[in-house]
C-alpha cells in the first residue's frame, strides 16, 4: 500500500509527539535526592531576595518561606502575632509598638532583639 503524504504527516507527527513524550517523563524522574533536601515549584521567578527592594509576587512567595515577620496575615486577612507578641498603635497611627516574643534566635543561636528588627527597617 503506497504512502500517501497525509498520512506519512500523521505518522511523522505522531511520532514527534512521542518522543517529546518521553523524553518529558523522563527528565521527571531526576536522581535521587537526600532526605534533607526540599524542593518546591512557584509559577514564576523572583526578581530579587531583598524583602525591602521587591515587590514582586513571586518574590514574596519564596521570601515568606525564608524570613519571619512581626505579624502576619490569617485566613480571614486579619493580622495576628508572628514574631511579635503583641503591638499597640499611638492615636494617630504613626507610631508602632511591637512586643517581641521571647526566645527568638537567628539560624545561628544569636538572639533576636529589637534593635534587629529596627535595623530590618532602616
């Protein structure tokens, strides 16, 4: 039976496909990884990894799993303590008091004080 041009495209196409196929599901499967290590997918890429030049989506997506912050935001959007124990605001909303919870350390066993988080904002 000849080959008709139609259907050596199908077939040409379909074997493309599979290839392509394959060659995805194999890059899927990677080596194999420590115990200790995490890898995680977002759909885009940060533009930095300074929480105070960025204001990237992305980059908060990865920074939040990075550094903690003072409050934080629950599932009805309302701020509740993170770092902070506890805040007070003056009467004209210029001027933040935050209450640290104690224990706090940095990754290297140094603790957290408020003059950390002062420096944060400067």
């Amino acid at each position: 039976m000849p080959l008709s041009r139609r259907r050596f495209f199908t077939l040409a196409g379909l074997t493309g496909a599979s290839v392509l196929g394959a060659s995805a599901l194999a890059a899927c499967g990677g080596a194999s990884v420590s115990p200790n290590t995490l890898r995680v997918a977002i759909a885009g890429e940060p533009d930095q990894l300074d929480p105070q030049k960025s204001s990237s989506y992305f980059t908060f997506e990865v920074l939040e799993n990075v550094f903690d912050t003072i409050v934080e935001p629950d599932d009805q959007l309302r701020m509740r303590p993170a770092l902070a124990e506890s805040w007070e605001v003056s009467p004209d909303g210029r001027r933040w008091i935050f209450l640290l919870r104690p224990g706090i350390t940095f990754h290297n066993g140094d603790p957290l004080t408020a003059a950390d988080v002062e420096f944060s904002f400067r």
